[in-house]
C-alpha cells in the first residue's frame, strides 16, 4: 500500500505537466481536458491524505496545492508567449510535486519528515496563488470591465481563508488566527482597490500584491508566535523594500 502512496507524487507531476502540455500544444483538446485534469489531482491528493475529511489537515494540505494549481491555471489564459508558458508549467508542477513529496513523508514515513517543511512550503504556495489569482483578478477586471468591489470581495474572502490556512499549518489555533485574518483580509482588499487605479500592467500589480500579503503573514505570524524581534522585522521590511523596488523600476508604466 505504501507503495501506491509513494508514487503518487509522480503522479501528480505527469498530470500536472501533461495538463499544461496539452494547453500549449493544443489549446482547444486542453480545455476539454482541464476539469479531467483538475478532478484526477484532486483524487490523487486526497487518497496521499487518506481521505480524512474530518480533520482540519486534510482540507488544509488538500486545498494548498489544489488552490496553486487552480490559480495558475486562471493566470496562464493571459499569456502568450511559448516560453513564459513552460516557465510557468514547469514552476507550478515542481512546486505542489514538491508539496505533494513532504505531505507523503509527513503522513508515511514521519520519521524522514523535515521538521516546519509543511509550513514554510505552505507559506510559499500560497504567495504564488496570492500572485496567480489576483492576476486573474486585475485581468478580469480590465478585460470585462468589472466594478472594482466585485474583485475585492473575492480577494478579501481568499486572504482570509489562506492567512487561517497558514496560521494552522504553523500551529496558531483557528480562534487565535481569526483576529489576524479578518484584519489582513480588509487590508489586502483594500490595497487590491488602489494597485488597480496605477497604471500599471496587472502582473506588475499582481506582483506587487504578492510581496506585501507575504509581508503580512510573515510578521502576523512571527507576533503571534511571540518570535517577532526588531532584527526581524528589519530583516523582513528590507527584503519587501528590494524587491518592490525591482519591480516597480522594471515596471512599464502608462
């Protein structure tokens, strides 16, 4: 049985890559077969997790990975060029392959588990769907002409349930994290509300979103966890401050 268990990370790879590979070479047998895709993760994920829907984890570890995949999927429509595709193909496969790998050693073989890899790898995917998904956002919102409150309720609803996600994965109780996470969702909702009056182009805004909800989680999490330290948050200001200013000075702005 451990068996099935360990290839099922390979699994999820060759679906994953083989979904992406079937959007590029031919969008439209792609697009037919994208919910096929989308439903054999899904059951690959869930049996990796034992299908212990009554456990917060599953939902957590399930919905992590799946929540990736989903995003990039949404951010992916908007590209065009051969290379970035494949860029992003290969990203996001190795990323929940990855994920999928740990959560397989955490449920299968504990005692290989790395300690706190959950948590950080948790913490990555969810600022790279943080990026996907308000992509997708920003793009759908120019391309159908969306009033911006609309985005805004969906992105609010999305940081909450990530910024509960990571605090759990991190050991920080629903009822503690609850606070932090109503509180990150105005925030973010509303700096989702300003990114879209720049003039900007929506992966620069998406970008941007990104590295400040990172920001967020990593300095919420650290007060909670009573690890904040002004060398910290130094450490974690600076870095946010570098890579904004890359990205607002390779930025094309109209």
């Amino acid at each position: 049985m451990i068996l099935v268990h360990r290839i099922t990370p390979l699994g999820i790879a060759g679906v994953s890559i083989a979904a992406f590979a079937a959007l590029i070479v031919s969008p439209w047998f792609g697009m037919k077969a994208l919910p096929l895709a989308a439903g054999v993760l899904a059951l690959l994920f869930g049996r990796l997790l034992l299908w212990e829907f009554r456990r917060p984890a599953f939902w957590v570890f399930w919905g992590t990975p799946m929540l990736l995949w989903c995003s990039s999927m949404v951010f992916f429509f908007f590209l065009e060029d051969g290379t970035s595709k494949w860029a992003i193909a290969s990203v996001v496969t190795l990323a929940i392959t990855l994920y999928a790998e740990n959560c397989f050693t955490f449920y299968h073989l504990p005692s290989a588990y790395q300690a706190y890899a959950l948590e950080n790898l948790s913490l990555v995917l969810y600022v790279f769907s943080a990026f996907f998904f308000t992509s997708g956002a920003f793009g759908a919102q120019l391309f159908l002409l969306l009033p911006v409150w609309i985005p805004m309720l969906v992105v609010a609803a999305a940081v909450l349930v990530a910024t509960m996600a990571v605090f759990w994965v991190s050991k920080i109780g629903f009822d503690t994290g609850k606070p932090y996470a109503l509180v990150g969702a105005i925030i973010m909702a509303e700096l989702y509300g300003v990114l879209s009056t720049l003039p900007t182009s929506f992966v620069t805004n998406a970008a941007v979103f990104s590295v400040l909800l990172y920001a967020f989680l990593v300095l919420a999490r650290a007060n909670v966890l009573e690890t904040l330290s002004q060398k910290s948050v130094m450490r974690s200001l600076g870095f946010v401050v570098v890579l904004l200013a890359i990205i607002l000075a390779s930025a094309r702005w109209v």
